[in-house]
C-alpha cells in the first residue's frame, strides 16, 4: 500500500510486477508525486530508487518516506525528459527499472491553488513545475486560430472553434484569470454534452499540456529510458488519455521491430536497427472495476511495458524520424 494516503497510484500492482523490482538494483520513478511507486518498490524488494518531479512540492513531501528508507530513496528535481542527466548526476549504478505515470497527479488536482481542475475554482495557472507560462497567459495571449488549433489538436475537442471563439469573446470584456470562469465559458461554448463527461475537460487538458509540454517531454522521457536502462531493465509506462498512450505504443512498437508496414519518410537505417525492447504487454494493462470503484480517476489508465534487450539506443535522428514521420519534422 501507498504509505502516503492522500495519493491513489492507479495499476499499483500491475507496474510493481512489470519492473519486478530485485534485491540490490536500482530503479527510476520518474513521476515521483505522491511517492506511490517509489513505496511499493522499496516493500518489495531491498533495493533504491531515485525519485524525479519537477514539482518542487512533491520533492518536499517526499523527504518524509526518504527518511523512512535511509540511504536508500533519492529524491531530485527535475523532468523527467532529463532522466539521463539527473540519474546520472546522482550515480553511475545500472539502472534496473523505470517507471513513469503521466499527466496530473491527484494531488494537484486537489490543489485549488495550482490551477489545474475544473471542479475547484482557483487561479488558471496548471504549471507542473511552477514556472514558465501559465494556462492565463495562453488563454489571454494566443491568437483565435492558434488557440482553437491547440484546443482541437492536444484537447481533441471537437468544438474547439467554438470554444476558442467563445474564449476570445469573453477575454474582450475582462481577463480571464480564474479556473471557474474559464469552465463556464467553455461549457456555455459547447451544444452537445458527453455523458458524464464535463464539457471543460477536454478544453483544460489541452492546456495542460501546452503548458507543461506534455508529449514532448514524453518524447524525450522514453529516449532518456532506453539509454539509461541495462539488457533486461524494465520500461513500466501509465497513461491516461489517447494522445499519451499512442505516442507510448508508438515508441514501442518501432523499438522492438513490430511496428507496421515502412514509410517512404524513414531513413533506411531503421530496417536494420535492432530492437531495443522486448514487449512485455502486447496490449495494454487496465484497471479492474475494483480499483475504479475506489479510485474513478483510474477509469483511462493504460499500463504498457517492455524489456530492453542488449542493443543499443536508436540515435536520435532515426528514433525521432521513427515516431514523427520524418527527421526534420519536430514534436509538438
């Protein structure tokens, strides 16, 4: 069980029994927040994990469970599409396993103060890190088009025009500064509602991950994964919503040969790279209805996970060309 109670990890289970966590390894949680993984891990074996947020808060709840596993649970700040370096930075050991659980923690969601939900109203700021542009100064600085791209591309929305007009309308008469303002502009925006689905939601994902670069630092987060893990480490990926999981089973797919079909875009290298990994779920791991009765922000989880063989890194030129299309053409 998680030692700290306020935070859920969804496929808890499941993500531990992926990384099969040894005696004396090393592992990576590379989206630290409430500490979940990081605790099942060190119960389950007597091993050490190194623990990367780029939220500052999360870094300073978890000193109390460092200090619960002296020596053995290293805490660090910072992405992780920098999991390389800061590893590095702080040993040199083989790493055995990484574990990454993407997009908003629930403790930032129930932070009113950090701007993130629209069911608590509070500042628009949704930055994960806390720096850089907020989710206000998008909102109040894009063009309409730009705005209505951003929302139909990484919200999937399919009234992203409406909503984008709606915005633009509304930040003429006054700033819009606030998380409950800005939900019901989107909501008033939108004809036609999805069953229990609030129509903000995709509005505000968008955002979210506009701010905090969500794809590209996943982009870089799995590149950083395959140079650091040894032969036989494991790669124990959760994600919540389309754009996440398919740019998860994209790298995948191309890194343990079972992508399909070519592309006339890709450099021939890539017929002959080897693969880096080893799929370990063919398809994705879910959660039981259990676990969604008592936890329901579990119900999109997506578990993906994978070995990594004894062959080297893709460079990153073929690697990028291999997921986007082309080697010039660059993440979102």
């Amino acid at each position: 069980m998680p030692e700290n109670g306020s935070h859920i990890p969804v496929l808890l289970e499941a993500v531990v029994a992926s990384l099969a966590p040894r005696h004396d390894a090393t592992y990576v949680d590379g989206t630290f927040g409430g500490g979940g993984y990081s605790a099942a891990l060190l119960a389950a074996a007597r091993c050490r994990v190194l623990g990367i947020d780029r939220d500052p808060e999360a870094i300073r709840r978890g000193a109390a469970l460092a200090a619960r596993h002296p020596g053995r649970l290293t805490l660090v700040e910072g992405r992780f599409g920098e999991m390389e370096r800061l590893v590095r930075g702080a040993t040199q050991e083989p790493i055995a396993g990484v574990a990454l659980d993407l997009g908003v923690s629930s403790t930032q969601l129930d932070s009113a103060e950090r701007g993130f939900s629209f069911r608590l109203d509070g500042p628009l700021d949704m930055r994960m890190g806390q720096d850089g542009s907020s989710a206000a100064d998008l909102v109040s600085g894009l063009e309409e088009g730009d705005l209505a791209e951003l929302i139909r591309d990484l919200g999937e929305e399919r009234y992203a025009r409406r909503v984008a007009r709606a915005i633009v309308a509304a930040r003429r008469r006054a700033p819009i500064r606030r998380t409950g303002e800005l939900a019901e502009i989107v909501r008033a925006a939108i004809p036609r509602r999805e069953p229990g689905l609030d129509a903000a939601t995709r509005t505000f994902q968008a955002l979210r991950i506009a701010v905090n670069d969500e794809l590209g630092e996943l982009d870089r987060g799995l590149a950083a994964a395959e140079r650091l893990l040894m032969p036989g480490g494991r790669l124990a990926v959760v994600a919540f919503h389309s754009l996440e999981d398919a740019r998860v089973k994209s790298f995948l797919r191309h890194r343990s040969g079972r992508a399909a079909g070519g592309s006339r875009h890709l450099p021939p290298a890539t017929a002959a790279m080897a693969p880096s990994f080893t799929l370990l779920t063919r398809r994705p791991i879910r959660p039981g209805a259990d676990e969604i009765a008592r936890n329901p922000r579990a119900r999109s989880a997506r578990l993906r996970a994978a070995e990594r063989t004894a062959a080297p890194a893709w460079p990153a030129a073929l690697a990028h060309a291999a997921l986007h299309g082309s080697p010039t053409e660059h993440a979102r």
